[in-house]
C-alpha cells in the first residue's frame, strides 16, 4: 500500500492569511504579556488622555464660545477623542522602533512565521490598547459633564469609527518604526505630532483663523474626525456658513481618510519590514 502524496508547492491565498492571522495574533498576545509585565507604560497611557479632559475642559472652558452655544466641555471631548486617536501613532513607532534597534525584529525574521504577522500583530496590539483607553476617556468626560444625546447606535458608530482611524494610523506607525528603526530617533519625532492635532476644529472653531490656516485645519483629517464624533454624539459645534467639504460631509471624510491610510501604509509597512530582512 503507497503512502499518500501530499501537494508539494506554495500555500494557497486563504491559508497564507490563516497563517498571517494566527501568528499575528501570537504577536499580539505577546504585546499584552509585555505590557502586563511592565504596567506603568499601560498606566500613563490611561492617565493621559483623562487628565487631557480634565486640563482642557477647566482650563479652556471659561474662555472659548462654542459656536451657536452650548457647552464646551461637550464640544471638547469630540476633539479630545480625536486627538487621543492620532498622538497614537507615535506610540506604534516607538514601540516598532525599540524592537528593531534591541534585534527583536531580526530574531522574529529567523523564526518560522508569516513576515506580514509582525506588523499585523503591533497594529492589533494598539487597538486592544486603544479601546481601553476611550474608555477612560469617556468615563473621565461623562465626570465633567460630557454626554452622547443620539442613543446607543450613533454613539457605538462614532467609537467604531475612532478604532477604525487608529488602526489605520497604526500602520501609519508601524511604519515610520520601521525606516527609523530607532527609539532615541522616534522619541525626538512625538512633539511633530501636537501641530498636526491643535491646526484643526479639536479644541476651537477654526472660523477665527486666518484664510490659509483655516484651510488647512478644514482639510485636516483630524478635524474632519472631530466633526464625525459630534454629529454622531449630537455635542455641539456645528460648522457655520459654507463649510469645506471634509467638515460637511465629517463621517464618510473620516472613512475615506482611513481608508487612504490603510491601503497607503498597509503594503508599505509589509514591504518594508520584508526588505530589512534582505
């Protein structure tokens, strides 16, 4: 009796992604492990953003009117939310980073797994991270006097389309890790990130600024996600007269921005942790 012949060659699409998948979410798994092990950097991470909504909300709050009225610590946590959601990015780089400098990433090209798992499993990671970290962040909002006035629906559409925006900056992350492969460099690159937050609608109306920053900060994808999440939470801070496009239309702006962002960083990422490989 011959033994059967078993299908010699490369695997097919579906178990590449099963593979991909299933290594990637060991990454993942091994991400918590760290984390778990060194609890401060889970700590400060959670702090952050309530102590955001504390020092905004009381700080800014006696001095800036909300367009049409209404309260401003309701028009901040949209703008707090979306702040919180981009600065991420620079979180996935320096963890990236650190791996490639310390020879983790070499040590991982050694192993028997999937070469797109790596950059699968540190995006997943951060949303495992992300998600408890809007949730501090509401619960620290719903304490100062913030609330969703649309119902369950629109409001669990409106995280959704937070977690959809940091996954995408993720691999935006992931990325920049990769080519700086260096922590001391992608530490000395997260105050490049405050500009791109505070030129938008986050924490004022963008309709006092000047012509050409107000246009800037209309096309912003950050105040594009901040529009979302307000429309959505029913807070206020309608934009007045003839908005731009982006903050007219905030939602499917939102989606297209993440979209670019995934099909721009996706394959780059990948490609780029193959290469270092070479």
């Amino acid at each position: 009796m011959t033994a059967p012949v078993l299908p010699v060659g490369p695997p097919s699409w579906s178990g590449r992604l099963r593979w991909t998948l299933s290594d990637g979410l060991t990454l993942v798994g091994r991400e918590v492990s760290r984390i778990r092990q060194e609890p401060g950097e889970l700590v400060a991470a959670l702090i952050f953003p309530a102590i955001m909504v504390v020092l905004f909300g009381y700080v800014f709050g006696s001095a800036i009117s909300v367009p049409g009225g209404g309260n401003y610590r309701e028009y901040l946590m949209p703008g707090l939310f979306a702040m919180v959601t981009f600065t991420s990015t620079m979180a996935v780089t320096m963890r990236v980073a650190t791996d490639a400098s310390r020879g983790v990433m070499d040590r991982f090209r050694s192993m028997p797994m999937a070469r797109s798992a790596v950059p699968f499993g540190q995006t997943g990671a951060d949303i495992l991270s992300g998600v408890l970290a809007m949730g501090m962040m509401a619960a620290a909002g719903l304490l100062v006097g913030w609330r969703a006035h649309r119902g369950i629906v629109p409001t669990a559409e409106a995280f959704l389309l937070l977690a959809l925006m940091r996954y995408a900056l993720g691999w935006a992350g992931c990325y920049l890790g990769l080519m700086v492969r260096n922590e001391q460099t992608a530490d000395q690159l997260i105050p490049l990130v405050f500009p791109v937050t505070m030129v938008s609608n986050s924490f004022v109306p963008t309709g006092g600024m000047p012509a050409a920053l107000q246009t800037i900060a209309d096309w912003n994808p950050v105040s594009a996600l901040t529009a979302a999440c307000r429309q959505l939470f029913g807070n206020p801070g309608a934009p007045a007269g003839d908005p731009a496009w982006p903050v007219a239309h905030p939602v499917l702006a939102s989606v297209l921005w993440s979209v670019a962002l995934l099909a721009v960083f996706m394959p780059l990422s990948v490609r780029t942790y193959q290469r270092r490989g070479r």
